[in-house]
C-alpha cells in the first residue's frame, strides 16, 4: 500500500486573497460532517440521550463509520467538526461533548486551560501528513522536496515552482488554520520545537480548515502546495504526497516512523471511558472497527505496532 497517487488533471485558476494564521477562521471550521443517529442507548452526557463527538476532520470518517456500524444495537451518536483537533478538546473541557476528535497529542496549553478535566486519550489508529501538490508540478520536475524548500515555500521565499525544479509556474500557498493538528505536524517537521514566523504577506497565501476544503482548493488552483492527510487523495491522482528529504510516505515508512511526519489519531474522553461511550470505543478497537481505518488510508494500531 502506498499514500502516493498519479494522474494529470488540469486546475481552475487560483483563488486570490490574503489570511493570517492568528485568528483565522473558515465556513468550513464549522460542522463538515453530521452523522446522527437515532436509537434508545442511554449517554454518558448528562441531560442528552445521545453521544456526542466533535473535533479532527481526519479521525471524523472513522468515528462517523463507527457510529453508523453501532446504528443497529441502539446507539444513539451525533459526529461532528467544529474547529477541528483543537476545537474539539475545547468543547470537551467545557463539557459540550463526550469525545473529543483529535490528530494532535494534548499540549499543557491543553490541561491548564482546562485543569478541571481529566483528559484520557486513546489511541485508535495513525496517520501520514503529506506535503501536498499537483500533478501537473510533479510532472514539471519537482519528483521530492527538503526540509529548507518546504520551508521556503509555506513562508513565502521561494514564489515560483522553477525554483525548486519544477515549471515555471507560481506557488499558491494553502495553510491550515491554527489549532488544526495537520498544520502542528508540519510546524514539528520544519521548526521541531521553534515557533513558526509570521505567515506571509501575499495574494498567493490563503487559510484553510478541515480536509476536504483543502483538498478541493488544491485541486481547483494551479501550482498550488497544502499540508494534508495522504489518507484525501486517495482516489484523486491529480495529487501528490511528494517524498520529504527523500523519503516516502509508503505504509511502511509510516509504520516503521521513517517517514517524517506521520501523526497518531486519538479519541479523548474526561475520564476512563464508561457505559455507552466506552461501548462506542471499544468497537473502534475491536478488529471489526480497526477495519475503517485502510477503508480511509489510515494505519491500524496493529499496523503501528501497538
């Protein structure tokens, strides 16, 4: 199995405007997904009949196939992505939800926001963080990049795909807006624990929420470059997850960690998990549930080893 895709695909014209990462905010930082279903299973959450979880736009199919899959034994649960990683921890502190989503570890920001919470994370899966770009820019030359060239094009120095081998064709610079765990993945690859500098000024810069959005904002706009989960271009081999100093994001190198941005997936609760929602998490773990992660071009606990 590999995270990498082909095909030659013409794109749109780029959308123009300029965002900073401080404060940013997109429709789709609103609720991507809703999977309600209804059924007479009682909830962990006070004063609702039914599970509530919110948060990572990548960890959301799997939790969404989840809760569809407990449909038939009387499980009510809502999935949802507000705010992506982020946004979910924070509902869970302030007791909004069950389950928090998350593509990122929790940070002491985290707990001191929320020092009322008794955050416990559980490990459902991983994922494979590509550097993502168009076909039309790998077939032009660029076939990998380094550390200092992914840098220089997500801080705006390097404006022009000619300049890392590639066409003579502008870089449109798609950045995740702040709290996205995507985003912190490649902030670790780049700055590992340096704080990033201040985003560009430039018409060729634009913030991003969720996965889909960005994908379809790579695939509508030439030359353009996005950090994004391998796991949303499977199926769309306009998009490349290019090799990052010369290696892979195969499922071996992201099994084996030689790939450098591979990022765990987490399902979070206030507490140990009890009744329904340890019900609901247990599936996800079970060999039956473990199955959704591939069916999403994620790795398996077992996969990763754990």
């Amino acid at each position: 199995m590999s995270f990498l895709s082909t095909e030659t695909r013409r794109a749109a014209p780029p959308l123009t405007g300029r965002r900073v990462r401080q404060g940013a905010s997109v429709a789709s930082a609103g609720l991507l997904l809703s999977a309600a279903l209804t059924g007479c299973a009682g909830s962990a959450k006070a004063g609702s009949d039914a599970i509530q979880a919110s948060g990572s736009t990548t960890v959301a199919p799997v939790a969404s196939d989840a809760a569809e899959a407990l449909k038939a034994k009387g499980l009510n649960i809502t999935v949802a992505t507000q705010g992506g990683s982020a946004g979910g921890i924070s509902q869970l502190g302030t007791g909004q939800i069950n389950i928090a989503l998350s593509s990122k570890p929790l940070s002491d920001k985290d707990h001191k926001a929320y020092p009322d919470t008794d955050f416990v994370t559980t490990q459902i899966g991983a994922d494979a963080v590509g550097v993502i770009i168009t076909k039309e820019v790998v077939d032009g030359g660029v076939k990998g990049l380094t550390k200092a060239q992914v840098a220089g094009l997500f801080e705006g120095r390097i404006t022009n795909w000619k300049e890392v081998g590639g066409p003579d064709l502008q870089v449109f610079v798609y950045d995740k807006e702040p709290g996205r765990g995507t985003r912190e993945v490649l902030d670790k690859f780049i700055y590992g624990k340096g704080e990033p500098p201040a985003p560009p000024k430039s018409a060729n810069y634009a913030v991003v929420g969720g996965n889909l959005e960005t994908r379809n904002k790579l695939k509508s706009t030439r030359g353009s470059i996005a950090p994004l989960s391998t796991g949303f271009i499977e199926g769309h081999p306009d998009l490349v997850a290019v090799p990052l100093e010369g290696v892979a994001p195969t499922l071996a190198n992201v099994a084996s960690g030689t790939y450098p941005m591979t990022r765990p997936l987490y399902v979070i609760t206030n507490g140990k998990p009890q009744g329904t929602v340890k019900q609901y998490i247990d599936y996800i773990l079970s060999s039956e549930g473990q199955k959704l992660l591939p069916k999403h071009g994620y790795l398996t606990r077992e996969q990763m080893g754990l």
